[in-house]
C-alpha cells in the first residue's frame, strides 16, 4: 500500500536547506527588533538619574520651616503654596488620595498667610472671595504663567476644619512632592533630535521606521534564499 505524502510545514523543525535558511534569516530579524526595543528600555534604567523639577527645590528649601517654625515667614508659605500648586495642575496624573491631600495642605498654606480676621473666609472652602484672597496671598498676575495657577485655585481649595498642619499631612507630602516631582532622567531623554526628546522620537518614530526597514530587509534576503535553492513560487 502507498502511504501518502506528508507535505506538513513545521517552521520551528525546518526539514528542507530552503526552510532553515528562511528560519534562520526571520530569527536574526526578530532578535534586532527585539533588542531595539527592550534593549533601548534597559539602558534607559540603567542610565537613569533622579532629576528634580525646580519647583521641588523650592519645596525642600521652604517645607522644615513652613510646617515647624510657627513664625515662619509669609514668603516662605507663598513658595510652598505655589509647589503644592505646581502639582495639583498635573491632574490627570495625580491619584485621588493624593490631590485631596495637596489640597488640604495648599489650603492650609493659604489659611496660615491671612490676619486673624480673614481667616473665616477660609471656613467655607473656595468661594469667590477665599479665591481672590488666595490669588493675591500668592501675587499671581492675570497673565503668563501665574493666570494658569489662578484657575487652579477655585478648584484646590477646601474647606478648613482647623489650622492645624496634622501628622498625616506631614507623613503623606514628603511622599507626595517626590513622586510627582523628581523624574527619572539622562542623556538619552536630555538630547533633542528632530524637534523631540530623542527617547520620545527613538520610540514613537524610529521603532516603526525600522519594522518598516526589516520587512524590506526580508523581502529582498527571501528573495536571493529562493533564487539560491531554486524554490519557486506557485502562481
């Protein structure tokens, strides 16, 4: 009895000189790909330096005195109120639990840099006039920049229960203001090249230009295997 032909393909058990050397070729594409792109990651970790924005340097310098000193100054309060700022305007990357901290403790900020007489305002939270007291406790002009943190405020804002700088307060902002503020940096995220940082262009641009460049790659490597071991395609 004649068994039949087996014509089953394995691409990981390549039977004939044609399917190794198309096994061979496709592996060594696959392994520049995948080094160009977990190996770019690694040596980013590798090189990664914590690199503060300058707003945290500003909340290191003022942050012992502004909750320790009772007599600390009001400019001391402004800078530490404006950080505190600086972060809640990063909103869509702050987590709940944390921003309902950075506004207890901004509107603790604000509460401790007014007389005796205008501290009631506060009791409220952010009404029109708690705002425009909390604009002018920082000196933020109507343009630039400080219109920005302007229209961060009727939003940070909250009531104050007391004008106390409580130990969860002081627990949680450390914490806070170094995980919002101190980012992972070197050369590689330093450097421009096209208009963006080369980090950013080498994974949003370049990875994709090179699948591009490995597909032709194959293409004209495939068609020299083929010519080589006289494999023809059906038509």
């Amino acid at each position: 009895m004649i068994q039949p032909e087996n014509y089953e393909v394995n691409f990981f058990k390549p039977l004939s000189t044609h399917a190794k050397a198309n096994k061979k070729l496709i592996i060594i594409l696959a392994t520049i790909w995948l080094v160009s792109v977990f190996g770019f990651q690694f040596l980013l970790m590798v090189l990664n330096e914590p690199t503060p924005e300058k707003s945290y340097e500003v909340y290191k310098k003022v942050y012992p005195s502004v909750i320790e000193d009772a007599d600390a100054s009001n400019d001391m309060k402004r800078d530490f109120a404006k950080s505190l700022l600086f972060v809640l305007g990063k909103n869509n990357v702050v987590k709940p639990p944390d921003k309902e901290f950075l506004k207890s403790a901004f509107s603790w900020a604000i509460y401790s840099m007014q007389t005796d007489s205008l501290k009631p305002v506060f009791i409220k939270g952010s009404t029109d006039e708690a705002v425009n007291l909390a604009i002018q406790s920082l000196s933020l002009g109507e343009e630039g920049f400080d219109k920005i943190l302007s229209t961060l405020i009727p939003y940070s804002l909250i009531p104050i229960t007391n004008g106390e700088f409580g130990l969860e307060l002081k627990r949680e902002i450390p914490r806070i203001m170094d995980l919002y503020l101190v980012h992972n940096q070197n050369v590689l995220t330093n450097i421009k090249f096209l208009g963006f940082p080369f980090h950013y262009w080498y994974t949003a641009q370049f990875l994709l230009i090179l699948f591009v460049i490995l597909c032709l790659i194959y293409a004209y490597v495939i068609e020299g295997i083929n010519k080589k071991h006289n494999f023809i395609e059906e038509t």
